[in-house]
C-alpha cells in the first residue's frame, strides 16, 4: 500500500467526489476508482458510501481517514525537515560577548562563518561579564563569551580558547627597554586596571597575592579600551590580552612585554543555556568557533 493511495483515499472523502480526488492528484478518475477499490479488497469491507450527490465514508472508512490524515501529516513533517537540511542555512545568532574578546578575537570566527555560511549572520551585543550570563540564561542571546567561565546554574560551558596576558605601558615608560617584566617590578608601580568586579582584575589580584606582592591602581576602568587609552598617554601601566593590543602596537603607541615568570593567560568561555535547543544558524556560529579555534592550533 502507498503513500498516494491513501492520499487519494482521503482526498475523495475530503471533497466527497471522485472527480475531484482525481483533479488534485491529477490522475484519471477511473484511477481514483482502482485505488479505493484495492483498499477495499484489502480490508474486506466497504470504506465509502457512493450516493447520486456525494461520497461519504462508512464507520470503517471513517477510522482509516483519520488514521491516514495522522500518517500523511507526519510525512509532510519529515519531507520538510529533510528539505530544511538539504537547504542552505540562513538566519541571525545573537551572541552575547565581553568588549575585550568582542572587539579583538572573532575576526577569525567571523570569516570563518563567512566561508562555511555565508548567509547566517553574527549579532554581537557588548556586555559585562555577568550580564553575558543573564542574557544566557534569559534567551536575550544564543551564545555567550565569558573571560574565567565559573559554573552556574541554567549555563554549559564549552572551552573557547586562552588569551596570552602581558604587560603593556607606553613607549616612553621605563620597562620599555625591557625584554620582559617580572611580577616583582610591576609592585608598587602605577597600575591601570580594570574595575574590581572584573573577572580578570579578580584573577590578577588573586595572582599578586598568592606572590605576596601589592599592585597600585591608580585608575580603575571597565573595559580595554579606555585602559590602553590610559596607558598610552603615560598614566601607568597595564596587563592587557595581548590579543587587544596588536593595533598599538604595530602603530608604535604602546608596547607589550612577556612576564619573567613565563606565560599568563585567561580562560575563554562560550555559555550555552543548559537544554537549549539551538537552531540550524546558531549551530553554524557554534561550529565557526570551533574551528576557528583549531585553526588557530
């Protein structure tokens, strides 16, 4: 038994014509005929009523409808969700990012989306780090980037990369002529940071302490930007994401140092709301970081 022989099965019953079955399926109405006339032999019963005006389905023929609409329908279902796959993905992903990792990291994931998809389309909005969480959590975006992930409820966290930390100051400041600044300098020295509640302002002091050394912020702000502005007009000095600072310093109005004691870096995050179901587009975006991520390996 086919598909199309229950459609023109229920098409008759729809409409109450065999001609008319026969005009949607576009097929001859004796051919409408055979089809109902097999069902009928299969089942041994009679499904239709044939009057002068109008063909009406008896009580077997009435179960049989209703049983077949349900079939036909999830059919329906299943072709477009195939014919969905088949398509080019489309559409818009709101991610939801930190100014630091925003402004300076994605380029990498944005061409990457580019060449693989070339028609769904990043949405960035620029938030503290804990209002990325909320906007998570809350559906105001799909994806989120986080500076120290930390766990929380409603939120799964998936690796993104590390940022390289380093010491920025500006031409003229003393450690210029340095190859590399240990901890041990920076103590005492001017410092621009970033405000307390920071991820990395907590993770530097949580540094300094456990080295039993002081830093001395003499300016606190809230993101990159106006801390390189700072620090490139001699206000003091700076550990930045060496990543945000690649324009600087190719432009000779800041200069970056690596730290005697080897490498600092900070963990990256993507925040996914726990259970969420993502859509075709924000799976493309998700899948750009992760190549862009490899990539860049």
């Amino acid at each position: 038994m086919q598909l199309e022989s229950l459609k023109m099965f229920c098409d008759v019953v729809e409409t109450g014509s065999f001609s008319r079955a026969a005009q949607l399926n576009h097929v001859t109405q004796s051919a409408v005929s055979q089809q109902i006339r097999a069902l009928e032999n299969r089942y041994e019963q009679k499904l239709l009523s044939r009057s002068a005006r109008q063909v009406t389905p008896t009580p077997a023929g009435e179960r049989l409808f209703r049983g077949c609409k349900e079939i036909l329908a999830r059919f329906a279902e299943v072709e477009q969700e195939i014919r969905e796959q088949a398509a080019e993905v489309q559409g818009t992903t709101t991610v939801s990012t930190i100014y630091s990792v925003g402004l300076h990291e994605l380029q990498s994931v944005q061409k990457q989306l580019l060449k693989t998809h070339p028609k769904v389309n990043m949405r960035l909005n620029y938030r503290r780090n804990d209002q990325v969480y909320d906007d998570v959590i809350l559906g105001a975006a799909e994806i989120g980037i986080v500076a120290y992930p930390q766990p929380r409820a409603g939120v799964d966290i998936l690796p993104f990369r590390d940022d390289k930390l380093a010491v920025v100051c500006a031409p003229s400041h003393p450690f210029s002529s340095k190859a590399k600044v240990s901890l041990t300098a920076l103590s005492g020295v001017p410092f621009i940071a970033f405000d307390r509640e920071a991820p990395t302002r907590k993770a530097l002091d949580r540094l300094f302490r456990e080295k039993n050394l002081d830093l001395n912020p003499v300016m606190e702000m809230d993101n990159v930007e106006t801390i390189k502005r700072a620090v490139e007009m001699g206000l003091g000095v700076a550990i930045l994401p060496l990543s945000t600072c690649q324009a600087e310093v190719q432009a000779n109005s800041l200069m970056v140092k690596p730290f005697a004691e080897g490498p600092v870096s900070r963990p990256i995050g993507l925040l996914i709301r726990k259970g969420k179901y993502l859509d075709r587009a924000s799976a493309a975006v998700l899948d750009a970081f992760k190549l862009a991520t490899s990539s860049d390996d």
